[in-house]
C-alpha cells in the first residue's frame, strides 16, 4: 500500500469543506485550509483547471465563443469566473451585442448592470477590453 492511498483510506476524500475532528477547516483529502492553507502553485494549478472548466462550459452555452475574437473569450471568462455560467447569461443584452461584434453596446450594457456597481474597476477594464476588441 502507498501512502497516498493509506492517506486516502484514513482521512477520506471530501469535495466541500468541512470542518475536521478539531474544528480546521480542511477540504480534499485532509488539506487543513487554515494551518497550511494553499501555495501559489496550488492556486495557480486550480485556478488554470477553473479556467479550462468555464471555458468549456461557454462553449457549451454560447456556439459562438469558440470563434470570438480573443479579447472576447476573456472578458466572458472573467465575468463568468465572477459571476458564474448562470449568472453570465442573464446579460442577455450584453450578450447578444457580443454575438453580433457590437463590442461598444456591449461595453455600455455591461457597465449599466447592478454587477458592475458591485465590482467597481473590474467592470471598468473589462469594458474596456471589450472596446478594443477588433472584429
């Protein structure tokens, strides 16, 4: 038997966090959140699997994604990282101004959104993106 699978055996593998025997958030198999928490590479190497994940989740909700101009699949990515796959695709307008390469109406639609008040710069950039985005 190796140790990982031992490990395995003994602490179990949990997908959510939890709170263990002691009260320690921990998450995975044993991964104690608040003593050791998580290196930058282990964030970088989540974080790039979350990408890779709601980008193939917009590829799935909106056929056009896989052919938008770069810029495009950035600012959905982001917002959809922010905000959710659900929660990306109540910008029907912004959308829809994006599906038709209107990239300035859809900046302006973006910035009109309660999402936008409530995540200040991050709204402006995007939009911002989104603006210089050639078709």
């Amino acid at each position: 038997m190796k140790i990982a699978e031992l490990l395995e055996k003994h602490e179990a593998y949990r997908r959510f966090v939890y709170r263990d025997s002691v009260g320690k958030l921990t998450v995975g198999i044993g991964r104690n959140l608040e003593d050791r928490g998580l290196t930058h590479e282990e964030s970088v190497y989540l974080l790039n699997n979350d990408i890779a994940d709601f980008t193939k989740q917009l590829s799935l909700k909106l056929p056009w994604f896989k052919t938008a101009p770069d810029n495009v699949k950035l600012v959905l990515t982001d917002m959809g990282f922010n905000l959710g796959i659900s929660g990306l695709l109540t910008f029907k307008n912004t959308l829809e101004h994006i599906r038709k390469g209107e990239y300035n109406l859809a900046a302006e639609e973006m910035l009109l959104s309660k999402w936008a008040k409530q995540v200040g710069i991050r709204a402006i950039e995007l939009s911002e993106i989104l603006k210089n985005t050639s078709k």
